[in-house]
C-alpha cells in the first residue's frame, strides 16, 4: 500500500487538488504533509502508512485519503484492497454538463419541454420549450432556488405548496448517493438561509425520488398549463435526470406550444 500511496502522489500536483505551488521541489508530486493535510491526518500517521509502519488503517482513514487525492473507481477500490478491506460501495460524481447528443436530443423535441438536471437541481440544459414554460422566472438555473427565493413561484404554480413538498423531497433524496456534492450542500445552505419554509421541510426529512406527477402552471403570456412530468434517469451520466413534460394533444396546454416555443428562443438570445 505504501508504494501505491507513493505513485498516486508523485503523479499529483498541488495546484490540481487545490493546494499553492509552494515554490520550486525536489522532486515532482505532493509531498507527505500535504496529503496529511487533504486526508485529515497528522503527518506522523500519514509517513507510518506510507513506510508500512502502520498496517490496519480503518475505512474512515482510507476514505479521508482517497478523497483527498481524488480517488474513484478502480484506484480507490485499489487501495482498500491492498489494506485488506472491502470496498465500499462506488460514489459516482454527477457530470457538470451534458453530452452533445442529449443537448441536441432536447433540442429536437417541439412538442415536449424538456430538460437536465443534476443532483442540486440545476438546470444543465433545456429546449425551447423548457425556457418557454419557464420564462416568467427571473432564472431557469436551479428548481430548488426558483421555488423558494422567487417571488413569482406562488403565481407560477397552481399548487406552491405541494410543489414545494415535492422539490425539497426530491433534493433530499439526492443526498442518498450524491450528499458530498458541493453544488448540492451549496444549494441546501443557501436556500437554508433564505427560505425559512424551505428550512422547515427540509428538517422533516421527507424524501421522494421524482416520478410521473402532474404539473399545473399559471403562464403570464398564454395562461393556464397542464402537464404530465416524467423523469429518467440519464444513462452513463449519474445523478443527471431528465424532465420531460408531455399534454394532451389538442388541448389548450397543446395550442399555446408554438408561442412558448418562441417565448423560449427569446430567452436564450
């Protein structure tokens, strides 16, 4: 394990894991102190491991290291291996972005909204459509932020509480697998301290992964909307969902597409 430990910081620079330079070194890499100090460790700790002075780390210990250095997939299951443990079970990082061919997979869809979001419900990407539904909103970037810190929500939707109960049941349910993402607390914090409501739903520890629902809307340009919401998860990118609304053809939620279409379009301009 030393010698692992040895390699992954001599491949690392300091500037990539968010430490200064430090000046000029004698040799490339990181030095002991400074994956002690990423790690949470005392640098004597940390020099016994690397020496193979210290053999029984627990898994608080090579969690600590492993996320100080980075570590995913196979190179963390690596290290706890080569100290005897079993790994513990994968954290997958959610993408900051989406790939291309979902961009223009969105962009193609002329009678569904749809969009991408990530574990801090921030808004990745969205068709016309999309920013059409949602232009009434001072910012189509985050559900959570849009819901609780914007006025116009409690016109927007039909039901504000409900859909208030939904988001933060959502967002809480994100944390099962995605609790250290730093947009994520970010977003928690923030909104913590903005939205005493928010603060309220949020300590009751309601939790509920989207799912079909119905979406009613009240649209300053073309009035009432209804839809039908569906959310998928988006293969090979964890953590990413994505929203798709669908309505009834020929109803009055249908007829008014064109024209949020357009709304939409002025809004990415």
């Amino acid at each position: 394990m030393g010698a692992y430990l040895r390699a992954i910081r001599g491949r690392l620079s300091p500037e990539a894991l968010g430490l200064p330079s430090g000046g000029l070194r004698r040799v490339a890499g990181l030095r002991r102190e400074e994956v002690a100090v990423l790690g949470g460790l005392s640098v004597d700790y940390y020099t016994r491991l690397e020496q193979g002075r210290e053999i029984s780390p627990g898994s608080a210990v090579l969690d600590g290291i492993a996320d100080g250095l980075e570590l995913e997939g196979d190179e963390r299951d690596h290290l706890f291996t080569l100290a005897g443990l079993v790994p513990p079970p994968r954290r997958s990082r959610a993408p900051g972005s989406v790939s291309p061919a979902l961009g223009q997979l969105l962009d193609s869809w002329s009678a569904h909204p749809a969009f991408v979001i990530d574990p801090a419900h921030d808004v990745l990407a969205a068709n016309a459509l999309a920013r059409g539904v949602h232009a009434p909103f001072a910012r189509f970037d985050n559900l959570v932020r849009m819901t609780f810190t914007d006025p116009v929500a409690r016109d927007f939707h039909v039901d504000w509480s409900r859909t208030a109960d939904s988001t933060v049941a959502s967002l809480r349910a994100a944390t099962a697998e995605h609790g250290a993402d730093p947009g994520l607390l970010a977003v928690v914090a923030e909104v913590r301290g903005r939205s005493d409501e928010f603060e309220e739903r949020w300590s009751a520890q309601r939790v509920q992964r989207k799912a079909v629902t119905t979406k009613r809307f009240v649209h300053g340009e073309v009035g009432g909307l209804e839809f039908d919401a569906h959310t998928f998860a988006v293969q090979g990118s964890p953590g990413l969902q994505l929203v798709v609304y669908g309505c009834a053809p020929g109803s009055a939620t249908a007829q008014a597409l064109p024209l949020l279409a357009i709304g939409g379009a002025v809004v990415r301009r």
